[in-house]
C-alpha cells in the first residue's frame, strides 16, 4: 500500500457464530451457484471455473444424487432474506443405503455421507463451520428416513472422510476409522492375459453379486460388535463414473470406458471396479489418481491362485493410470490378505497409513458410544467417498 493510501475499510459483518439469529437452510440454486463460485479455488483446479460450475450442477442430476439424493447446506442469518445474506458456512449431503449387523442380525438403512465443507475465506476461523457441523449432526439422523418406505427406516450413522487431519470432525462426534491404501505407481508395462476389462455393462451383475456376498457375511457376525457398510451398489460406482466422465471429457475431450478388471477363475474371481480422479493439472504434485473403488476377491485367502489374479487386475490399472496420466493407484483399506497378496505380487507399491485427506470419519446415532473400537466399519473402500 503506497504512504499515503487511506486506510483500507473492509466492511464485513460477523454475527458471533452462536447468535440464535444463524441457522442451517437449504440455499437457493443462486446461492448454491455462489458457493461452487468460491470453492472452485480450492476444489475445481483440474477444470476451468465454468466447467467446474457445470460439473458441480451436473452431479446434481446423476442417479444417486438426483430426486433429493444430495442435499446442500448452508449457514446463514435467518433475518436476511434468500440470495441477500452471507454464506457464513456450507456443506452437501449424499443419501447412500447402509447395511448395520449386530450378532448376525442384519438391518438395512440409510447414511448420509457429508462433503464440501466449506466457509470463504473472510469467514474462517469464527466457529461458523463449527455451529453449521453441530447444528447437522443431530438433522441427519432423521433427515428423509421414512418408516413407510423400506430401506429408508433410520439413519444409524453419517460419514464424511476429513481433508484437514483426524481432530477437526472427531471433536463433534465423528469418530475416526482406518484409512490406510496401497499405492502403485502408473506402468505401462504389459499385462498378464488371464484378466480382462471391465466396462460399464458389465459392472451392474457384479455389483449385485458384490451386495448380497456382503449381506451373506455381515448375517454371519457374532462377535458381539456392530458392523456397518455402505452398499457397494452399482449406482454408488456410477456417482463416480459420471464424475469421472464428465472431467475426462473437458481434459482429454473423451472418456475411459475401461472401469475395472476381473480375473474370471470360477469360484475364485477377483476383480476390481475404478475410477480416475482429478485434483489439479496433469501434473504428480497434483495427485491426480486412479482410486479402486471397490476390490473384490470371491475367495479371500492367500493362495498362489489369487496372488497371479490380483497381479493382473493391478497390472490392468497401472497402465490405465499411465494411459489417463494419473500419479498412482491406490487400494483404500486392504484386508490382511489383500496386503501380503500384493507384497507376493512383486509389483512396486507402499503402504500408507493417511493422517490429514479422506480419514474416513463416523458418527453413530444408535445406542452405545459409538467409537471406533465398537464399529466396524466393513468394506471401507472409495466407493464410500464423497
Ligand atoms: C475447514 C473449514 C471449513 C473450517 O471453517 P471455519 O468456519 O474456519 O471453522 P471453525 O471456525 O468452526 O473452526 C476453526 C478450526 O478449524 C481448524 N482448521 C481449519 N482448517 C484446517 C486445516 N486445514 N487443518 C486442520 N484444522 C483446520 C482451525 O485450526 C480451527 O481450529 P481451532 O478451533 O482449534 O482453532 C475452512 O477452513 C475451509 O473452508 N477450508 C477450506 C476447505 C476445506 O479444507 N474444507 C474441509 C474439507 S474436509
């Protein structure tokens, strides 16, 4: 600022974030607009600002989030009227079917999975994120449960996955889960022959298949503790295929139709569903990554068999993250299993343990405390992510 500048007046007014006058709304599609707006800056750097606003739109009609599916949020002064107040904070919430056991009694319901949270920049550090993520808590516990509708009874849970570290969400009650993966890096090595590709029809049957195999052993539990899924439905990998596509199709002016891989040894089928995410330029700092959302091994133990299937599936992704320009592959949570198959693989990977993006986090509303220790959380793969 030169000498004799006056000095600057930021006229910004912050109502102390536990004022009666705040509360929690739905925004108007003017303000959930402004909000895509503003954190374009920190979520839309793989796209130019209006491809970002059109993605952010559009993955508002793709099924899973359509009809209500997804609902935004946002925190703002209840005397000012729509499109004239602050977005003090915000957030969106995606509707996705859960499966809860307790010794072998299976339930089914509803969770709903937070994302974006977000307050602008001016606004940071004044508790609004804060008041918005408490006054939600208690909302989603019956947000659209329906005793008339099956499926659609109770909301046991919600999950969010923290990009700001394992303290911020646990303080209000979402508990940390493990967040652990495996990362491959891109090769362009040929693969093994003994796995083909999957594309999009072919992934609803396994899906399913996928859903009741995952029923079968949750009415298996009896050890006393509660398990708890989200369903590996096929609409769930569709939310992230339609998100794949529409990015895809704005950096390389198409899209990957090659979703996943399967080793087809009957009885003993091991096959993975993908998708490639963008968080930045088509360069390694940005992260850019190709996520299996959803492994499966029919047979999951550590045999020689499963070690050459699991090799050729990864192998088939290693070059589609080459071939689609991303950093690396990474298996969310792998089983013990899945673990020392893919040491016996010999394939160059590393075992992270993530401590501040995607912790995957779980408030419980049912009885008991609800920690970590209690709840297992099964099938925690990306799939789960938004
Ligand atoms: C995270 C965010 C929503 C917090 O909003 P806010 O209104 O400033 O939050 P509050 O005022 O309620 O709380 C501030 C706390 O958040 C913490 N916080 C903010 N960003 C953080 C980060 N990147 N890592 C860890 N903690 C963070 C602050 O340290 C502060 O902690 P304190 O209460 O112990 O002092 C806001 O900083 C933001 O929009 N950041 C960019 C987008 C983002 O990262 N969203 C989270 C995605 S999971």
């Amino acid at each position: 600022m030169g000498e004799n500048a006056p000095e600057e007046q930021v006229l910004v007014d912050y109502p102390d974030s536990k004022s009666p006058s705040l509360y929690l709304k739905n925004p108007t599609q003017e303000e959930k607009v402004a909000t895509w707006s503003i954190n374009a800056a920190n979520w839309g750097k793989a796209l130019s600002e209006p491809d970002y606003l059109e993605r952010e739109a559009y993955l508002t009609t793709v099924p899973l989030a359509k009809d209500n599916g997804v609902t935004h949020w946002i925190l703002v002064d209840r005397n000012l009227p729509p499109n004239e107040r602050s977005i003090l904070a915000s957030c969106e919430s995606l509707r996705k079917p859960v499966l809860v056991s307790h010794n072998g009694v299976v339930t089914e319901g509803i969770t709903h999975g937070i994302g974006s949270v977000f307050s602008q920049p001016k606004f940071r550090g004044k508790g609004y994120a804060t008041r918005m993520l408490r006054e939600l808590a208690p909302i989603l516990k019956t947000w659209q449960t329906d005793p008339n509708i099956p499926g659609r009874e109770t909301c046991p849970f919600s999950i969010l996955y923290s990009d700001i570290g394992t303290k911020y969400y646990s303080k209000f009650g979402w508990e940390v889960h493990p967040s652990t993966h495996v990362a491959l890096p891109p090769s362009s090595s040929p693969s093994s022959s003994s796995a083909k590709t999957l594309s999009y029809t072919d992934l609803p049957p396994l899906c399913a298949l996928d859903e009741q195999t995952l029923r079968t052993q949750l009415s298996q539990t009896s050890d006393n503790k509660t398990h708890v899924a989200l369903l590996p439905s096929y609409e769930q990998m569709q939310w992230h295929h339609k998100r794949e596509d529409f990015v895809t199709s704005k950096i390389f002016s198409k899209s990957p139709t090659i979703k996943g891989a399967i080793c087809d040894s009957p009885g003993s089928r091991v096959w993975a569903i993908w998708t490639r995410a963008y968080y930045g330029p088509l360069k390694p700092e940005s992260g850019n990554t190709l996520h299996i959302l959803r492994l499966v091994l029919e047979d999951e133990r550590d045999t020689q068999e499963n070690v050459e299937s699991l090799k050729a599936v990864l192998q088939i992704a290693q070059r589609e993250a080459e071939e689609w320009k991303v950093s690396e592959v990474d298996v969310w949570n792998p089983s013990q299993v899945v673990r020392s198959l893919v040491r016996k693989t010999g394939l160059e990977h590393e075992e992270v343990e993530r401590k501040e993006e995607s912790i995957a986090s779980l408030m419980w509303y049912g009885e008991g405390k609800g920690t970590a220790d209690e709840i297992r959380w099964v099938a925690n793969e990306k799939f789960g992510w938004c």
